[in-house]
C-alpha cells in the first residue's frame, strides 16, 4: 500500500459525492469548492461556478502543506475582486513553511462560512486497524488541546458498528460512522478534517487533508473521479523522473520513479507496487537507509520497449559516479499475477547489455529475485546474460523470500536454508 497525498479540492469533491449516501440522507455537503491553477484562472471558474461572484469567499493554497492560517496563506470573508487580486499576487510566487520553500501554483477556493461551533476529526490507518479521533472543540489550537480528543479503534476485519461511541453525541455518532464507511469503501488511509461545523444537516469541512491507498486505482477510479497525486510540496522532479513520468502517463502500465540519493550505492529496479515497498523498506531495516538511491516500480505488465526505456533510465543514473566499494541493482518483485517477466525481462536485458562497461566501470552486482508468468524463461535468460557480458549476477525465483534477496546482496552469505 502507497499511501499518497490528494488536494483538499479533490477530497471535498469525494466527500461531497457520498455523505448523503453513506448517511442514508442524514447529511450532506454541497461541495462548493473550485480549483484556481495556472492554466484555469478565478474568472474561469466564476464563469462554471456561478456562486464565486454571489458569496464571501475564503482562499488559500492547495499543496499538501498544513499551518496555512500561520503562516498568513488564508483569505477569509474576501468579495470576488479581493479574492481575485490576492490570487495574482501569490500565483508563482516562493514560500516557505517550515523548512520548505516552494512555488505556490494552486488555490482553493469556496465560500466563506460564518459559524460558532468547530469540531475535530481524524481517521488513520494503522498495522491492525483503524484509529479514530474526536474532539468537540477543533481549530488550530488541536494539538495544544489533545487531552480532550477521544480515541476509538476499529480493528481489521471489525465494524464501524460494533464500536462503541456512546460517549459521543446522536448527531455526531451519525457523522463518524457514516465518514468512517466513506474512508474505508473508498480506500483513506488518512482524513483529517480540522475544524468542521454542522449547520442543520450539512456537514461543512473548512479545512480538510486526506491520502489515498494508490494502489486501489484501477477499482476505485471511477468513485474518485478525477483525481490527482500531487508532487509535495516543494519537490521538484529531476529530469528522468519527469521522462519517467511522462512515459507513465501514456501507457496502461504504471512506472515510477523517485530518486533518493543519486550518489547512492543500492539501486532498485522492482516490479510492482507492494513490492517496492516490501524491498525499499528491507534496504532500510539492514541499515542501508542512507545508501539506497532510488524507490519506484514498474508493473500491469508494462511492453518490452516500456521496461527497456525504465530499466535504462535507473542504469544510467547508476553508472554516472563511481564508488570505490561497488554497487548494488536489485532486480526483483513479488510472483506476478499477469505481468511477462519473460517479456519485460528482456527489455531489461537490453539495457543491462547496452551498459555492460559502464556495469563493469562501477563494479555492479546484480541480484534477480522473481516469480510470476513465464519466469523461469526470464531468470534463464538473466544467467545467460550475466555469462555473455562479463557482470556477476545471482539469479533466484519465487523460493527464496523477497527480504532474503536483499540480505544477500547487501550482507553477503547463501541462501541455504531459506
């Protein structure tokens, strides 16, 4: 599971879509929200948003960053022409928050809401469940104010239902049952919204920060609508993870890339999305944290030529620098379920072939560790290759664990007895 960041805009627009459903017509939520960007300008939008120009407005940022109040990015109870001119005045200006200085290209916009009474809510996901937290007093000061937060926990595989929340008021209880359905049908990992307010049966989310388990897109494309994972805020993309990027985009396949450390000595080059995480995860827990260079995964059975232009671009950020110990390229993934890995092998072949004396240059050990549809033709082909160009590689299939693979390229040792 990948848990990723989603703009307010696109969580208020979910929300707006499904609490009068998962409520069974207790609440609701308008969803009045617009996206000003660069390319889709405050009078764009009042133009498909007739409300902008009828109501007062609030505005600020929208780019997974938080302590926006704090840090004066929030226009409150501003006409069109305020809200318009405030806009023009930060668009593509740098900021920092907290450490991070980044360009602000994003803003929400919506109607302002006058109101007396705030309240808190928070759902995350942990190892064994669910945790959910309350407070009837929400706002900026939550943190200074934690000891009044409830606490409530919904193991896995447990309901919503069977949870007690007597300690909650009726219209409340209603509320956080019906959210916690929201964020688990629709796959939340985290939704925190800070503060709401509750005028009659509308729910009003004034602030809200919400991720999702990516990994669930190709089930839940359709109930997400059009949303987005943003680049955090103040990363900029290198060149090949933009190129990585880009050949993401116009494939059904799914290829990412994030580059670590560049100078890094353990390189990973691992078919998909759990197993990324599986792999990069074990880097870390042996103590190899600060030398893993690069995180992604390719998968949904990419093309040969598709893998080849992956595996290319993570071997030639590889072979720039030398390092006097040598390097690392873990080529592995779990057992496919329709992913070739005869196929998508030989496009890493081809790019292992091209590098063969830059591989050589830099001292790169290979290790393979791989299951799925015909992959014992892709594990003979990866052997054969490690014979013709001269480039020691171990290859292992689906009987030895993925972190022992790890173990091995980074600690040495057999895998007997595994």
């Amino acid at each position: 599971m990948a848990q990723r960041g989603i703009r307010e805009f696109h969580a208020k627009k979910i929300l707006a879509r499904y609490l009068k459903e998962y409520s069974n017509g207790k609440f609701h939520y308008d969803g009045k929200v617009a996206l000003v960007t660069p390319e889709y300008s405050i009078d764009q939008a009042a133009k498909d948003n007739k409300w902008i120009k009828e109501v007062p407005l609030t505005v600020k940022p929208d780019q997974l960053f938080g302590k926006r109040g704090k840090h004066g990015l929030v226009l409150l109870n501003a006409s069109f022409e305020q809200a318009k001119q405030w806009i023009a005045e930060k668009m593509g200006k740098e900021v920092q928050v907290g450490k991070t200085k980044g360009i602000l290209t994003h803003f929400l916009v919506e109607p302002f809401v006058p109101h007396d009474k705030e309240y808190y809510i928070a759902i995350k996901t942990e190892a064994d469940g669910d945790r959910i937290y309350f407070s009837n007093e929400g706002g900026i000061d939550i943190e200074e104010n934690w000891e009044k937060v409830k606490q409530f926990f919904v193991p896995i595989l447990g309901s919503i239902d069977d949870v007690d929340l007597s300690v909650l008021e009726p219209l409340i209880r209603d509320f956080v049952k019906a959210l916690y359905k929201i964020f688990v049908d629709l796959d939340f990992t985290y939704l925190e919204i800070n503060p709401f307010t509750i005028v009659g049966n509308e729910v009003i989310p004034l602030d809200l920060v919400a991720r999702l388990d990516d990994t669930a897109y190709f089930w839940n494309k359709d109930k997400w609508g059009d949303v987005e994972f943003p680049t955090p805020f103040g990363r900029t993309f290198t060149k090949e993870e933009e190129f990585i990027k880009e050949l993401d985009e116009k494939t059904g396949a799914s290829l990412k890339l994030t580059v670590l450390n560049p100078k890094g000595r353990v390189w990973l080059l691992v078919a998909g999305g759990g197993a990324s995480v599986i792999y990069a995860d074990t880097v870390v827990d042996l103590g190899f944290g600060n030398e893993l260079a690069n995180y992604g995964e390719y998968s949904g059975n990419p093309s040969e030529e598709e893998t080849y232009l992956y595996a290319k671009t993570i071997i030639d950020l590889m072979t720039r620098e030398k390092d006097p110990r040598g390097k690392v390229l873990i080529i592995g993934g779990g057992i496919a379920n329709f992913t070739d890995v005869a196929k998508t092998f030989k496009g890493i072949i081809r790019a292992l072939r091209e590098y063969k004396e830059k591989l050589k240059e830099n001292n790169v050990k290979v290790y393979v560790r791989r299951g799925g549809p015909n992959y014992k033709e892709g594990l003979k082909l990866m052997k054969e290759l490690g014979e013709e160009i001269g480039i020691p590689i171990e290859v292992y299939g689906p009987e030895l664990p993925m972190t022992r693979v790890v173990t091995l390229a980074l600690k040495g040792g057999t895998n007997e007895g595994n």
